[in-house]
C-alpha cells in the first residue's frame, strides 16, 4: 500500500529525478514528480513525492521541509485533495420532480 503524497514548493530547476534522489535519503521513494506547464513544458514550482510507508513519508517531510534543493528552500506537507471548481459540486444531484407525466411515442 502506498502512502499519501507529499506535496512539495520547488525551485523551477529541480527536475524528477533529481527530487526522487534527494527524498530517496529518508526510504522508498515509489513516485516522484515534478508538475510541468501542459504547453511550455516549463515546471510550475511544485512536484509530489509518494513513499513506501507513511513511517518513510512522515521523515521524508521531516527531513526535507525547509532544507535547500537547487537553490531553493522548499516546503514540503501532506498533499491534499485538490476542490473542486468554484460553482460546481463534487456530488451529482437528482434531476428535478416533475408533475408532468413522460413522454412516450406512438
């Protein structure tokens, strides 16, 4: 079972591989990535790393939270669901009650 990702503010040079040897020092790393611009391909400054464990993730945040990575003091804290777009709900809704009686074909 893999943990939860952590969620992490980036330097705009840190590349993938570079985050998954940095975090690797604190276990086993199963994902790392860094989140790119869907056209430039540029990063966006910020990337996800899942452990092994949550043993492994609680000291990968530990050890890595306010700690330079290419120049950059990055943060790094339990990824969260992302909410959902303003003015739409998560959950569907039932359509509305009609009095009318359905349309049929004949």
């Amino acid at each position: 079972m893999m943990c939860p990702y952590e969620r992490l503010g980036l330097s705009k040079r840190t590349t993938s591989e570079g985050l998954r040897e940095a975090f690797s020092k604190f276990g086993q790393v199963v994902y790392a990535r860094v989140v790119t611009d869907r056209i430039s391909g540029y990063p966006k400054g910020f990337g996800f790393v899942g452990y092994a464990t949550l043993e492994e993730a609680a000291q990968g945040i530990k050890g890595m939270d306010g700690k330079f990575l290419d120049g950059w003091v990055i943060f790094a804290e339990y990824a969260r669901p992302r909410p959902p777009p303003s003015g739409q709900a998560r959950t569907p809704t039932a359509p509305p009650q009609t009095s009318e009686p359905p349309f049929n074909h004949q």
